[in-house]
C-alpha cells in the first residue's frame, strides 16, 4: 500500500491538501484550524467510506474505490486518515456514536414518561427497532463485521462495543432501573442491566435475526408480531400486577 500512496502523492501533488499548496503557491502546511472546505471534504470522505465498506466490507474495500465513491484523491484520504484502518476507524466510530446518541433521544422520548406500561413499551420497541432503517450506512458497515470479525482491528471492535452497542444497552439498563423504581417494572439495581439485555435479545435481536442483520427487509406485520411477542415475553417476566408484585410471580 505505501508504494501506491507514493504514486498517488506524486500524481496529486498539484492538489495536495484539498488545494493549499496550488493556492498558497509555497507547498508548505499552514497549520490553522481546518477550514470549512477541509470539513466538508473530510465528510465527504467518511460518508464514501461508509458506503463502500458497507458494501465490499473491511478486506476488499480500497482506498481507489473509497476515493471514486468520495470524489476525492487517494492523497487526501492518506492525508486525513493514514490508512484504510485509520479510515474505517473514523467511519465506524464516529458512526457508532451518532446513531448511539440518536438511540439515547429514542429511550428518553418514550420511557421519561410512561402511563400505560405495555402501551407505551410496544411504541417504543416499533421505533427502536426500525433503528437499522434510520440508519442505513452505519448498519451495513455493522453486517460486514460478522462475516469479517477476525481480519478486523481487534481494537476498533473494542472501542465501537464500548460506545456503540454497550453504551446503548447501558442507557436502556438505566430507564428500565427508573421504570422499576417508579413501580411500574419489576427491575431494581440487581437485574437491569439483565433485564435490558433481555428486551433488546427478545424485541431488537428478533427483527434481527429475522431479516438477516436487514439484509432482508420484513413485513410490516412480520415486524409487528416479533415486537408484541417481545413485548409480551418482557412484562411477563419483568411485568407487575395489580397487587404489585412480579407479572411471572405465580407462573
């Protein structure tokens, strides 16, 4: 790969650094804050990427492909990230945070305020689950790493866990805690974080499964039924009854 970075900063040279050195004429690197064209061409980047990690995966993706994709030069890629894992890097996890930060104003629109505990959990779990459809680019980045998780950077797994997925299911353990304090869930301090894992398995890892990571695109009813049947297998084991103790108590 490096051999081919040299060609390409030899080729790119007159347009190196998103056009200083053609504009300031010297070819040195002034170092100011980025200007609002460095920016955008670096998302211009990152959003290339994502579509063509998304669709080629980790391995087979290159860094030629990802520059047609971006309409930019090789050079600029090299120049803001390094390398391809220097890239999907950036795109993965800056990625994971957007649609975890997305997924944490989901949590607090439909749990700060719940009345009707079944109601108001099957409104919430039909959005939730259509997260992969807000979210197109970054979830099919996510698809490529089943098939690809051993070629990719142990680390980047790490980190994008810690802030993606974890921190998401972590958020939910912490609605679902206030849910059982307000007496509405029979979740305390000692199985939230088990009681989130539970609803995400029986309501988002049921869509999931079912469409193949989204690969295939379900009925709206087919959806509809894995959402209520989550719902439902939920409040029976974390539910109350009109007495106040667990749904499941006398099962």
């Amino acid at each position: 790969m490096a051999g081919h970075a040299d060609s390409e900063r030899d080729k790119d040279s007159g347009r190196d650094r998103d056009g200083e050195r053609d504009k300031d004429g010297a070819g040195a690197v002034d170092r100011k804050p980025p200007r609002k064209g460095t920016v955008e061409k670096r998302r211009a980047i990152t959003s290339g990427a994502r579509t063509v990690f998304g669709r080629e995966g980790y391995t087979r993706a290159s860094i030629d492909a990802i520059a047609a994709e971006a309409g930019a030069s090789t050079r600029t890629i090299y120049n803001h990230f390094g390398d391809k894992e220097g890239l999907f890097r950036a795109v993965l996890l800056e990625s994971a945070e957007s649609v975890t930060a997305a997924t944490e104003a989901l949590f607090e629109r439909h749990l700060r305020k719940v009345r009707d505990v079944e109601e108001d959990l099957l409104d919430f779990a039909r959005e939730w689950v259509g997260q992969s459809e807000a979210h197109p680019g970054h979830f099919s980045v996510v698809r490529q790493i089943i098939p690809e998780g051993r070629r990719l950077p142990a680390d980047v797994l790490e980190e994008w866990q810690r802030i993606g997925p974890q921190a998401s299911q972590d958020a939910l353990a912490r609605w679902l805690l206030e849910l059982g304090r307000q007496g509405l869930l029979a979740v305390d301090e000692t199985n939230a974080r088990k009681a989130a894992r539970h609803l995400a398995l029986m309501v988002g890892g049921g869509v999931t499964a079912e469409s193949y990571f989204g690969a295939l695109p379900l009925a709206e009813a087919e959806v509809e039924e894995i959402v209520r049947d989550g719902v439902g297998i939920f409040l029976r084991l974390y539910g109350v009854d009109a007495a106040g103790g667990p749904a499941g108590a006398g099962a």
